[in-house]
C-alpha cells in the first residue's frame, strides 16, 4: 500500500466517524434528549471537519504545490501555509 492510499484510507476513516456522529445527532434530535448532550456532540462534529479539512489543505499543498508541481513554493513558505490554515481551523 502506498503513502497515498494509506492516507486516503486514513480520511476515509475519519469520514466514517463523521458520519456517525452525525447519525447521532439525528437520534438526538429525533428524542427528547439533553440539549447539552447536542451541543457537546455538534461541537465535536465541527472538531472532526475542521481537522478532516486541515488534513485535505496539507496534502494539497504538499502535493500540489511543492513535490513536483509546476509552480513550486518553497518548502518554507509551505510549512508556514500549513500552519496558518491549523490555527484558522481551530
């Protein structure tokens, strides 16, 4: 398997955890459950998306803006991008 699958493989997991936790806000607006336990579980789903979203910024700039793209920036000015766009999505 190579890097590239096993981090697809990786975003695809965290998908999958997305996709149950938004399952489990469904069941929790769908009873008559604690508005805190909502809250609680929204926030961690907003967590997930911005840290899945974090990880798809960083590929594309690594992949497609340093390794062999045509306009390349340099690797610092990379890392620097990639920090900004953490500390936005946090």
């Amino acid at each position: 398997m190579s890097h590239g699958d096993r981090e697809k493989l990786k975003l695809l997991q965290r998908v999958k955890k997305l996709r149950g936790q938004l399952d489990a806000v469904e069941r929790l607006l769908a009873g008559e459950e604690d508005c805190g336990d909502l809250l609680m579980l929204l926030a961690a789903v907003r967590g997930g998306v911005n840290s899945l979203m974090g990880e798809v910024l960083e590929m594309h700039i690594r992949f497609h803006l340093t390794d062999g793209a045509k306009e390349q920036i340099a690797p610092e000015l990379a890392e620097d991008l990639i920090d900004l766009v953490r500390a936005y999505l946090k």
